[in-house]
C-alpha cells in the first residue's frame, strides 16, 4: 500500500480513529489508539507494527519513524498523512503528539501463561481507574514480571488513559482477562504461592516466606480483596500504615509488593 494525505476533519479514517476512545469502538474492531514516537517504537522493538500510522507533517524526518513507515507498509497497514487540527481531534489535546498509531488489541489466555517464566506476575480484581492499571503494567514490565491478569469487571487495559499510563508497556507485557470462576479454576494450577493483600492480614508483607513463581493478588481501589478471592491465596499479607493515611493508592501498593516479592526471588 502506497501513502496518502487526509486534510479533512471529517475524513471517515478521522472519525473511526477518533472514535477508538470509546470503549464499545475498541471493543467491536478490536483495536486501540497509542500515540507517540516512543510508543510506537516499543511496539516495534516487541514485533508489533501499526495498522494505521498517522504521522503529522511536522514529524518527519525521524529513524523511528522511518521505520514505523517502513514496518506499517510491509505488513499491509496504511500510512497516512495529516494536519495539525486532525492530531488535535484524534488526541482530544491542544499539543497532540506528532504520530499516531492504530494497533490490534493482544490478550494472552490463562492457558497460554507460563507461570515459571518469570519470578513473579500480578492479577488485578475489579480495577476501576485507568492511571492505575496503565502504571501497574508499567511497574509490571520494570521489574520483570510476566503479566498483568484482570479478574471481573475491570477498567479496559486499552482506553487510551490506561495505555498513555503504560508508556509503551502495555506492548511489553502479557495481558489476560478472566472471570472471578475463571481465575479460581485456574488458580489451582499455579506451581508457586498467590500472595493477596489485606488491611487486615496478619503477616507483614516482609515477613511472609513466598515461593516463586509468586502469584499477587491486588483488590479493587475501594474495596480491597473480596473474601472470596482472598481465601484462595496461600498467603494474605499487608502493608504497614505508619502516618495518618490509612491506605496507599493501589498502583503504588503494586509496586511495593512487585519489588518486594522480585527483589527476593
């Protein structure tokens, strides 16, 4: 395929990228909105080319890009050409970024998770903010682990808050998605220890003996850990409140049990 210009605002490619912030859009074509130089090129350095590329006139000339253009083209993707007001439409921001990208939506089922090959992965029940989910899977990717598995009624990993929160993540590491049922059954296969967190834990999250492959398990925002899937880890543990706060932010809470759980594999 060859590239072309858009200059219309009402251009029918515009419409149906600007539309991708709607979550029943993603979910009917299956794809998402990422934006940026940098995501683009995390997409690529993952094996991952867009299916429609939009590159703004004031982008080129740049070796991502380049190759972005080249990656786009040779696996049947459409490069495309547009203005400013079009960014500034898409993105739903005054100072859009340069380049766009329309990629297809992966989630790796349970089956297909192999728990042993990294030390630790993360499973996330009825998460609400897309800030948070999009860090978490930041946080996942730094520090090794396999995966992020959202259990119920969670937030859409692929809104475009969540994957901005990514910054590039979302293409590194594997996302799965099941139903609370779906989880349990599963669960009973898992070769290390699922480690939940509670308020009310007795075990201090430095204290607990955990063996690797360790699986955490984070609750929602407001209402913690259900006692349902609380009761399936082999452990429950919680994080000291030392100050007047009585709770962190759940993406931060993530990240202490992350580093806390890897760091001692």
């Amino acid at each position: 395929m060859t590239e072309r210009v858009i200059t219309s605002l009402t251009n029918d490619t515009v419409k149906s990228v600007r539309a991708l912030h709607m979550r029943k859009e993603r979910e009917t074509t299956g794809r998402f909105l990422a934006e940026g130089l940098k995501f683009i090129g995390e997409a690529l350095d993952q094996g991952r080319s867009p299916k429609l590329l939009m590159v703004g006139l004031e982008a080129r000339p740049h070796a991502i890009l380049d190759r972005a253009i080249t990656a786009t083209l040779r696996d049947g993707g459409e490069v495309v050409t547009v203005t400013h007001p079009i960014l500034e439409k898409i993105s739903r921001r005054d100072n859009p970024q340069t380049v766009l990208g329309v990629f297809d939506q992966v989630y790796t089922p349970l089956a297909n998770i192999r728990p042993s090959s990294a030390p630790a992965w993360v499973a996330l029940e009825q998460v609400r903010d897309p800030g948070n989910l999009g860090t978490i899977i930041r946080t996942a990717d730094a520090a090794g682990c396999g995966g992020v598995i959202l259990i119920g009624d969670c937030v859409d990993p692929y809104s475009v808050e969540a994957v901005r929160a990514t910054m590039g993540s979302v293409f590194a590491v594997a996302i799965a998605r099941a139903t609370a049922a779906e989880f349990l059954a599963w669960r009973q296969t898992w070769p290390g220890n699922v480690v939940g967190t509670r308020l009310d834990a007795a075990v201090g999250y430095r204290d607990a003996s955990i063996q690797s492959p360790a699986l955490i398990l984070m609750g929602n925002e407001q209402a913690g850990l259900t006692d349902t899937l609380a009761a399936a880890c082999d452990v429950n543990v919680k994080i000291p409140m030392r100050g007047r706060a009585d709770s962190l932010n759940l993406a931060i809470a993530t990240g202490v049990m992350v580093y806390a759980v890897t760091d001692a594999s």
